[in-house]
C-alpha cells in the first residue's frame, strides 16, 4: 500500500474504470474483486398479470453498461496493478465464461470456477426452461504462487466447497441496481481470497457491496463506478457502514 496514496485508498471514483486505473501504480493491489457487465441485456419486457390482480412488466434491459462489453481492455489493465501473486475474482455470465477462462489461462494463471447457488431464484414465468439458479465466478491468480504466498484462507475441509449458497439480496440491503450481489457472499469471498489490510479494488463496484464488505472486514477498498446513480447509492452505503463501524 505504500506506493498508493490518498486519492485511492479507501475512496470511489466516479468515472471509467479503463481511465481512472491509469494513475493506480504498477503491482500494488492485491485482489480484484469485481462484478462487470455481463453482455445479456435485451431490448424488451415481458408482461405479467398476477393472479393477485398487480400488474407488472420484467425488463431484460439492465442499462447502456450491459451492451458490447468488451472483458480484455480491464483485465490487462488490472493485470498491470496487480501484486505479482495477486488474484482475480470475476463474476461472469455463461456468455462471456469461456473469454474469461480463456484469457487468464493465456495470460495468468486460472485456477478455479466458484459457482454461486442462488437460494431464491427468480420464477421462471413462461416455463419455458430451468429457473436461473447459479451465477459463475472465476478465480486466477495473475502468476503461481507458492504456497507460502497464497492468500487462501480455509480452516476446514466443509469449507473448501467451490460453491457457495446465498439468497438474493433483498430488505433493507436491497437497492435500485438490477445486478446488485448480497453482502454475505462478497464477505465470505473477501474472508477466503484476502487478509487484513489488503488493498481490494472494484473496478465496477455497482452499488458499493465490495466496498461495505471490506470496511466491516478491515481491508482496504477502492472502488470505481461509471453510473452517478449507483455511485451516489454506494456512498450512502458507504458512509453509513463507516458510521456504524465508528459506533461499534
């Protein structure tokens, strides 16, 4: 953390991640922990007629983030700041998986698939096909490392499971971001794949779930978001578990 200053540490940063990682100095973060565009929008909406009488329309159309994303220009760039055993955590959709895998097996070291089994999965209304109940995560490390150097932190054998079980966020954790992850997962990954003090960086951090993980964790966070509505939602989040960590 020493070559990083106090414009980052800790801080979100309204604007392109491709921009803003620039300034951040060569192999000083240690984990990306990151959930990008997933390349599924759709320009349309079905239309529901609930037997309760609401009405309402789904939208497959999660904004303008979701077209044409392109996955390598933020990985070479992530790769550049990355500590030389530092490791990816990427959140990706079955579409762009085999770019991901692909790109770290050729340009890092790939180590795993970690499933997300979601609990609570959203109906599948048209019965047309299997309620979407898994999200991937790859996991890589930018080089081997030696045992001595993995930040990989199990006690038991239970936990080694490469899937981890979790509902949809929803209550008072629930904001307006449609791809929004739930706090227990981003914490449980954080406890596996960091330790305290380590540098984590999002570089689409949504609505601020990595960054409200690490303050409760004690790790150090830098967050990047391109959207001003869901970078104002991440600074009240933000601010509030800063708050409460005060208290506490």
């Amino acid at each position: 953390m020493d070559n990083l200053n106090d414009k980052f540490i800790n801080k979100i940063i309204l604007g392109d991640c491709l921009e803003v990682m620039k300034d951040i100095p060569n192999e000083s973060i240690d984990l990306i922990l990151t959930d990008p565009p997933y390349n599924i929008s759709q320009k349309k909406k079905i239309f529901r007629d609930y037997r309760s009488g609401k009405r309402s329309d789904i939208s497959f159309d999660y904004g303008c983030w979701d077209y044409d994303f392109n996955i390598e220009p933020f990985l070479i760039e992530t790769k550049r700041i990355l500590k030389p055993f530092g490791q990816w955590l990427v959140f990706s959709s079955e579409q762009l998986f085999g770019k991901y895998r692909e790109w770290f097996q050729n340009n890092g070291h790939f180590k795993q698939l970690i499933i997300w089994e979601i609990t609570n999965p959203l109906p599948q209304f048209r019965k047309c096909g299997y309620r979407q109940a898994t999200q991937l995560i790859l996991w890589a490390y930018k080089i081997k490392p030696p045992v001595k150097d993995q930040h990989f932190n199990f006690l038991t054998q239970k936990e080694m499971r490469n899937i981890f079980k979790y509902p949809l966020c929803g209550g008072n954790e629930r904001t307006k971001h449609p791809t929004q992850k739930p706090l227990i997962l981003i914490e449980q990954l954080l406890k596996i794949h960091s330790r305290e003090g380590d540098v984590v960086l999002d570089p689409f951090l949504g609505s601020g779930t990595t960054a409200v993980a690490c303050i409760r964790l004690k790790r150090n966070f830098i967050g990047i978001e391109l959207s001003e509505e869901y970078y104002k939602i991440a600074e009240e989040r933000i601010k509030n578990e800063q708050k409460l960590q005060r208290l506490f």
